[in-house]
C-alpha cells in the first residue's frame, strides 16, 4: 500500500498522537522551551533519535547564509533625563533564520512522530501475516 494511502487511513488515537506532538513541539520552538522541545522529543522516540540530528544539520547549514546566525551580538542603550531610552544592537538571529529553524524543528519531530505511527503499522501487518502463514500452514 502507498505511503499516502496509509497515512489517510490512519486511526484517529494515531492522528492524537500525531497532533500531541505537534503542539509540544510548537510550543517547544515558540516560547524557547528547551523542556517542551525535549518532551516532544521523547515522545517521539525512537525516530526521534534520526530526526533531531537531522534537524540539527539542517540549522548548522542555514547557519551558513551570511547574516543569518552571528557569532556574536552587541548593543546599547542611551537615556536621557526625559527618561525615554533609546536602544540599538547588532548580530542578533535574523528573523527568517528564526522562524526557519523553529518549523524545521517542529516539522522534524512531528515526521517523527507519523514514522512512528507508520512503523508501528508496518510491524503490526507482518506480525499478522506471519501468524496468518502459521495458523495456514498447521491446518486441519
């Protein structure tokens, strides 16, 4: 059966599962919750132990584009006695390299989470056939 088809057959407890990790993971990259990031990544174990080094690769080469992840950030700020301050800084994250890296990492942990699902599906139909080619083969 093709993968697509698979996938639009899923269970819905499959789809729940899909969906948690989802949203920890989101929640994860969104707020810079390194607990969250690492709950979805538990979650998505064990094709998460692929799936984060992915990540991490793919973030190492977008890191690569010029003025994308500085090695360092400055800045400063002046106030003067009206009290309103005034700031300014210099190699901070660019705000595409940001937002890249977060739906990279909540992509990779929730294909993870379908390999899994998919995996489990995959296990469970030779497990069904090979018991089916055991109850033929005793026969009556």
């Amino acid at each position: 059966m093709p993968i697509m088809d698979r996938v639009a057959h899923l269970h819905p407890a499959h789809w729940a599962y899909v969906l948690v990790v989802l949203v920890v993971a989101s929640v994860g990259f969104v707020t810079g919750s390194t607990a969250a990031i690492l709950v979805a990544a538990l979650l998505a174990v064990p094709s998460s132990v692929a799936g984060v080094p992915a990540f991490y690769v793919a973030y190492g080469l977008l890191a690569q584009v010029p003025g994308a992840n500085p090695s360092s950030s400055s800045g400063s700020a002046t106030c003067p006695s009206s009290g309103e301050c005034t700031t300014s800084t210099s190699g901070d994250l660019a705000g595409w390299f940001a937002v890249t890296t977060d739906m990279l990492g909540i992509l990779a942990l929730t294909a993870a989470a379908l390999l899994n699902v998919l995996l489990l599906q995959a296990l469970l139909a030779a497990r069904r056939q090979r018991r089916s080619r055991e109850t033929a083969d005793v026969g009556p």
